[in-house]
C-alpha cells in the first residue's frame, strides 16, 4: 500500500495493532468455529470461557476498520474514485475469488462427502452470493467501505464538525446501544438501525483519529511505555478505564445470569476500540522502531485469509476441536496450531511476486 509520509511516519503503532488484531481474530475464530456448531448447553463451564474469551477479543475486527479508516481517510490522502476501485477494490475482488472460490469447494466437500467438476462453478456462484467460509464477508464489509471512501473522505473535509459528531451518534446509538437495550429487556418493539452501521462509524473514527494526530502531532516523548503512562494523565486515565472496562466484562459472565451476545457493535466493545486505538496512537514514541513488526504486518491479510483453512481440516476433516480435551490447555494449543501454519503459509505465499503484488 503506497502512502504518504505522514502516514509513513505514523506506521508503528498500526503494525502493532493489526499484528494484534490479527492473533485476536484467529483465537476468536478458533472459538466461533466450535461455538458455532455445538449445542453449548451441554457443556457449561466451556462456554463460560468461550463467552468471556470473545468478550476480550471482539475489538479485532473494529481495529482492522479504524486502521483502515485511519489511513485512506488521512488528511493527506486524496482517494479518488477511480483509485479506490481499480487499486484496492481490485485487490479485494481477487482475493474473494483465489481464496474464497477453493473455500467454497472445501466445504461442499466436507458437505456431500463425495468430489464432481460442479463444484468449481457453484463455488464460484456461492462467492459472488456471499456464501463461502464465514470470515470472507470481511472481505465483502471492506468493498463497500473502499467504494464509499471518497465521498466520506469529502464529507470529513467539508462538513462542519457538530453535525459530523451528530452523524457518528446515529450511528453508534441506533446500531449499538439501541440494539444492546433490545437484547437486554427483551424490548423486541425497539426500532434500531442495522448492525453494519457500526462499520462506517469505526472507519470514520478512524479517519477523525488520524487528522487530530496529523494536525497535533503526538509529542509524547520517549522512553519505557509505562513511565510514560505514570506521567501522562490522559493516557493514565484511558489505561485505567480499559482495565476496568475489561474487568467488568470478565465478571458480568461469571456472576448472575448476564446472557447477552452481540458481534462488533457491542456497546462495551465500542468504547474498547476507541480507547485502545487511541491510547496505541497516544504512545507512538514509546515504541521502538522494529522492522519485525512491519515484516509481520505485511502477513496479517494473508493469515486473515488463510487461518480457517487450518480451523477447517482440525473441526471438520479430522473432527477434532477444543471441546475433547480440558479446555485449559486445548484452547491455547489449538491457537497455536492454527496461527503458526497460517504465518508459515503467508509468508510463503508472500513470496510469489505476483500474489505480493496484486492480493496480498
């Protein structure tokens, strides 16, 4: 991805991040992929971690957003149509189609049991229909933001800032909170936007994020990045309400009978992602310059592709998961099992030029 240097500059608290997120995403998938197909009833304790664990890890996902909201919505980005679609949409629709299409096939494999040359063309039916593997609809979600960054590109820079504080609010209260107090009460008669809406609000943060910074700088000085917590009463603050937050997540699974879940517009989540990314943003300068993290940030997409190949042959194919050991000790090396060949892979992968170039 070609960018300025300003956003050059600014690239280390974003490789940290997404190298995070992604190692989040792959444990949250590690997860799903059991919670998704088991009667969880039936094994109580189980889902007591499993509920807490996703609790903490949801905030990936919106991460992957705000980054990208904060580098194509950067002041010093113009994204025109034409780019956005021919650039970087392009990138997306080929990866949909090489890794999405083979996806598809696997699992009318793992379906049927049996192979025939149908296959490969109601695969590639089942990507433009949005129904191959589950996490490929991030790929979907990022299309549509690709497309709509010039005109909220436009809007960031022209409309006046309490009327885009107001638009942000919509968003974040009919998508989020609204949704929240319906699941809550029980409230089914309570109209709220849909879910998606929390995206375009994680983006644009994103990108109003990168403008504070661009505009202020974040001259929060060097050295060890709990020093500098200790002598800076704003990132102090937002530490301690993300210790707290995290904490009143943990213990609303383990006391009473708290039964609510929700995906990325949990409003708890929300304020999660605001306060993590701004705080990484915050202690840019504390981070020492190491090109281990931008060489695996360049991994992340491709481990986001290709991780639930690896999820797939031990659940399906093998049919083991986390469920037929002590989860203790299952679930951690289930992680492992599925993040360590899936950064192999990727960084194979990442060594045919082409696919560097044109996907990955």
């Amino acid at each position: 991805m070609s960018e300025t240097a300003t956003t050059k500059k600014r690239q280390r608290f974003l490789d940290r991040l997404r190298v995070f997120a992604t190692c989040a995403v792959v444990m949250l998938h590690t997860i799903t992929g059991v919670m998704d197909t088991t009667d969880m009833s039936l094994y109580p304790v189980q889902k007591t971690v499993f509920l807490v664990a996703l609790d903490l890890l949801t905030w990936c996902v919106p991460v992957f957003v705000m980054i990208s909201g904060y580098l194509f919505l950067h002041p010093d980005r113009k994204p025109t149509l034409r780019t956005m679609l021919f650039r970087y949409c392009r990138r997306i629709v080929f990866a949909l189609f090489l890794f999405g299409v083979p996806y598809a096939v696997l699992e009318q494999i793992a379906i049927t049991g049996n192979v025939s040359a149908g296959m490969i063309g109601k695969a590639f039916h089942m990507v433009c229909t949005g129904q191959s593997w589950s996490h490929m609809w991030y790929l979907y979600l990022i299309l549509v933001l690709y497309v709509a960054t010039p005109a909220m590109k436009w809007m960031l820079e022209r409309m006046p800032r309490p009327a885009l504080y107001t638009i942000l609010t919509i968003l974040v209260v009919g998508s989020s909170l609204l949704t929240y107090l319906r699941k809550l009460f029980g409230w089914d008669g309570l109209i709220s936007m849909p879910d998606a809406g929390i995206y375009f609000f994680y983006y644009i943060c994103g990108g109003l994020l990168a403008e504070k910074t661009s505009s202020s700088g974040t001259d929060t000085g060097s050295g060890k990045l709990l020093e500098h917590i200790r002598r800076s009463p704003s990132e102090r603050r937002a530490a301690l309400a993300i210790t707290v937050l995290l904490a009143g997540m943990i213990a609303s699974r383990l006391v009473g009978s708290y039964s609510v879940q929700m995906a990325y517009n949990y409003p708890f989540t929300v304020v999660l992602v605001l306060l993590s990314v701004w705080l990484a943003s915050r202690l840019e300068d504390c981070m020492q310059t190491e090109k281990g993290w931008s060489a695996l940030s360049e991994l992340c997409f491709c481990v986001y592709l290709i991780h639930p190949l690896f999820i797939n042959i031990l659940y399906k194919f093998l049919h083991i998961t986390p469920l037929d050991f002590p989860i203790g000790l299952s679930l951690p090396l289930f992680f492992l099992a599925v993040l360590i060949p899936s950064v192999l892979v990727s960084f194979l992968l990442h060594k045919i030029g082409i696919l560097r170039k044109y996907v990955l």
